[in-house]
C-alpha cells in the first residue's frame, strides 16, 4: 500500500516551458486536491476533483490544469512555467467525507528560473 | 480573503507542559475542522478533526475545541513531546469535504 505517490521529487523549469506533475493514490479514494505551499502562506488549494471525469478550480488555478480520466491518476499541468509558480506541490486524496481528512502526497519541489 | 488564519507563526513550550495553537475562521458554513502536522520535507499528517456539531474531541495527548460563536478552534497537546516539534495547520471544509482551506501555520517547538 503506496498511500500517494508523487513524481518527480525535484524538478528546475526555464521560464516558459511545460511540464506534468504526477500523482497516483492506491487507495481507491473518490477525491484527489493539489495544492501549493509557500512560505507564510500556508497550503493553497490550486485544483480539486470528486470523482473521475469531475474537476473544478480551487483559490489559486491560473497557470494550471488538470485532468481525472481514472481513480487513481490526477496530473497537474504547468502550461507556460513562470518564476511565481516556485514552489512546494503537494497532491492529496480523502475519502468522501470532512471528517477522515486528506492523505498528503511527500510533494514536488520546483524551481522556475 | 483569508478565511482560516492561524495568527501566531511559532510557539515554544518545554517537554511534558501543554501546547496550546490557535486558529480562527470567518465563514460560518465550515462543516469540519482538522489538525495537520508537517515535518520537513514531508507531506502534512492529518491529526484529529471535529464536526460542527461538537465542541470537543479527543484523541490522546491531541484534544481538539471548538468554538462556534466565536469562530474559534484550538489544538491542545498534553504533554508535549520533543518529537512533537514541526509545524501545525488548521483547516476547514464544507458539507462534502472536498475543498480544504488551510491556515498559514504555526511551528511548534518543544524544548527538552
């Protein structure tokens, strides 16, 4: 039992390109979140899905997308890399309920130069 | 607008005394609230959570309070623990649980 597991650990972009963060859960959870963490900033919710085929924005999408084609999969895609979007990415899967709380992934550490 | 804030960044207590971390929030349709700790280089580690409809749950050394009419929340741990040093989030959901917002944190350190 992998929990989340997130690829790659590290990763440096040039400005302007592109890339896909992976994150695959082996838990058969419904919803699956990626956030950011910044410094002073707490965890930011970019985008969230509750189910396959099912994905909406969070607080902070621009710059981002995802899809949800299976239960386990949920890539985020960097369309243009830009300096702001140096960051700490962590994705994360729940079952359907408040109470039992999100698994965190060990994130993605990116750099934008 | 920041709706769940955590206003002290750090706190210190010494080995085996109580730590206490704040968090407080303004929108009132939050259904859940949860406890989050994080060590360096590590995901966050989900604590202990309550509903809306309590005022207190417990988890062994972790107690969790709510206050609904002052839109408060508290994390008490007895008694501190050296490794329990890291930094702790709070955050909130509605009804589904499908969207988490978190605090800013705070970085609990206990002294030996």
């Amino acid at each position: 039992n992998a929990g989340v597991t997130q690829t790659p650990k590290f990763q440096v972009l040039k400005t302007g390109q592109s890339m896909t963060l992976q994150c695959a859960q082996d838990m058969n959870h419904e919803y699956m979140s990626w956030y950011r963490q910044d410094p002073g900033m707490g965890l930011r919710l970019i985008h969230y899905s509750v189910g396959a085929g099912i994905t909406d924005q969070g607080e902070v999408p621009n710059g981002y997308n995802v899809s949800r084609s299976t239960t386990e999969d949920f890539p985020l895609r960097l369309l243009s890399a830009a300096p702001s979007q140096t960051s700490v990415y962590f994705c994360a899967s729940s079952y359907s309920s408040g109470l039992y709380g999100y698994t965190f992934g060990s994130g993605t550490r990116l750099t934008v130069v | 607008d920041q709706q769940v804030k955590q206003n002290s960044p750090s706190l210190s207590v010494q080995e085996g005394r109580i730590s206490i971390l704040n968090c407080d929030y303004t929108n009132s349709m939050f259904d859940y609230f949860l406890w989050y700790k994080k060590y360096p280089a590590e995901g966050p580690t989900f604590l202990i959570s309550i509903s809306s409809i309590k005022d207190k749950n417990e988890d062994g050394r972790f107690t969790v309070f709510l206050n609904k009419s002052a839109k408060h929340l508290s994390l008490h741990i007895v008694p501190s623990q050296p490794g329990d040093s890291a930094v702790y989030f709070c955050a909130a959901s509605g009804r589904s649980g499908s969207r988490l917002t978190f605090g800013e944190g705070t970085q609990l350190t206990v002294n030996p």
